[in-house]
C-alpha cells in the first residue's frame, strides 16, 4: 500500500537554500513553478524513510548534481555518492565533489545489486525507452529506487493547458529571469512526445513495488518512490 511522501522541515529547506551555489539549474525550477528544492528534499527524506542508513548511493542522469547536492545538506552520515549523466560537460560543471561516471541511463555499468539507493530527479522523461531506464534503475539497486520526472496528465484538459504553458508562456518568463528563451522551448517538445502517466505507472509498477506514487502540479510530475522487485 503507498504511503504519503515525508516532508522536509522548513529548517532543512533553509539550509539548502541558504548554501545553494550560483550553477544551480534553473530550468527545473521554472518547470516545477519553483518547487524543484523542495521536491528533491522530499524525495531524499522519503527515500531515508525506507533506507535508514545507505552506504552507496547511485544519482542517476544527475546533471550537474542538484539531488546530491539536496542529499549531502539533509544526510550527514557516511557513505559515497557516485554520479552518472551522458553529457560529459554536465559531469565537469557538477556542484559536488564525488565520483562520476559517463554512461546512458538505459545501460548502467554496474553490478545487480550494488546500490542502497539509486536516484534521479527531473529526468527521466528525457529517455526514449523509459521502460529501459527503470528496469536499469532496478536492476542495480538492493533497496530502494526513487525519482521525480515530468509526465503527462490523463485529463485532456490538463493536458491542453500545460502545452500552452509549457510552450508559449515559460520560455518567457525564464527570459524575464535573465535565461535565454529558447534554451527552455525544448521542454515542450519533451513533453509533447510523452506517454501518460497512467501508462508510466504501470511501468513503474512492472519493476518496483511501489512504496509512494503522487503527482505533482497539475499531474505534470510523477514522484515515486519504491522498492526493487
């Protein structure tokens, strides 16, 4: 039975955003109508409600390591990060210091099992087999497996509205923000080409039992959280 995601303390998000660095991305906040930290925050403190104290951890598709970084102001104990992402310059401008691998998310180049937690936040709906990139999730994870990603509503309405949103409307607020428009227009031809999450759903639930599913922000983000069968 899915259980409610656990929330970070208003304390927490102070710390993250008082020690957050200049490189952080902004695209994702813009997408998540400014609740990106706080999303990632809670996806750590959820994934430690399920795995207490993880020794290796995997941040899949990291990018310049936002989750990471969340992860490092909220857990303090020891263990080891290791980054993966197929951009290589990504990996070079990365936020925090740990080891880093270069690969495609729907091929990991590690072991069954080897992961207390793999991870990954806004992007995964990057892949073209999603399917691929969650059975991989799975495979190397002995634990737990947890992600946030854009999806697609079923409501046709929903639907409708965030086109609009997502292709006229968000570029130009990102400009008004001092970012380049047309950096941002490519999420809508992202979105646009993605399954519903109805139909990720059951993906999700082909490869994980799944511990937390919600959606987010009119359904356009899917947060889950779950264990690997």
């Amino acid at each position: 039975m899915a259980t409610e995601t656990i929330k970070a303390t208003n304390e927490e998000l102070m710390q993250v955003y008082n020690d957050i660095p200049k490189a952080y991305d902004r695209a994702n906040r813009f997408i998540s109508f400014n609740q990106d930290v706080r999303w990632r925050a809670d996806l750590v403190k959820t994934i430690l409600k399920f795995c207490e104290r993880p020794k290796l951890i995997l941040d899949v598709a990291a990018g310049k390591g936002e989750l990471s970084y969340v992860f490092k102001r909220l857990y303090k104990n020891s263990y080891e990060i290791i980054l993966t992402d197929y951009a290589e310059n990504m990996l070079k401008m990365a936020i925090v210091e740990d080891d880093k691998v270069l690969c495609s998310f729907d091929a990991l180049p590690f072991r069954e099992k080897v992961f207390d937690i793999v991870m990954s936040s806004f992007a995964l709906h990057a892949s073209d087999n999603i399917e691929e990139v969650i059975k991989e999730m799975s495979r190397v994870s002995k634990k737990i497996v947890g992600f946030i990603a854009m999806g697609k509503p079923d409501s046709w309405i929903k639907r409708t509205y965030l086109s609009i949103y997502l292709k006229y409307i968000m570029p130009y607020i990102a400009a008004i923000a001092g970012a380049r428009a047309r950096d941002f227009k490519y999420i809508y031809y992202i979105y646009r080409r993605l399954n519903t999450n109805s139909f990720h759903k059951q993906i999700f639930s082909k490869y994980l039992d799944i511990k937390v599913y919600e959606e987010k922000a009119l359904n356009l983000f899917y947060f889950v959280v779950g264990y690997p069968k």
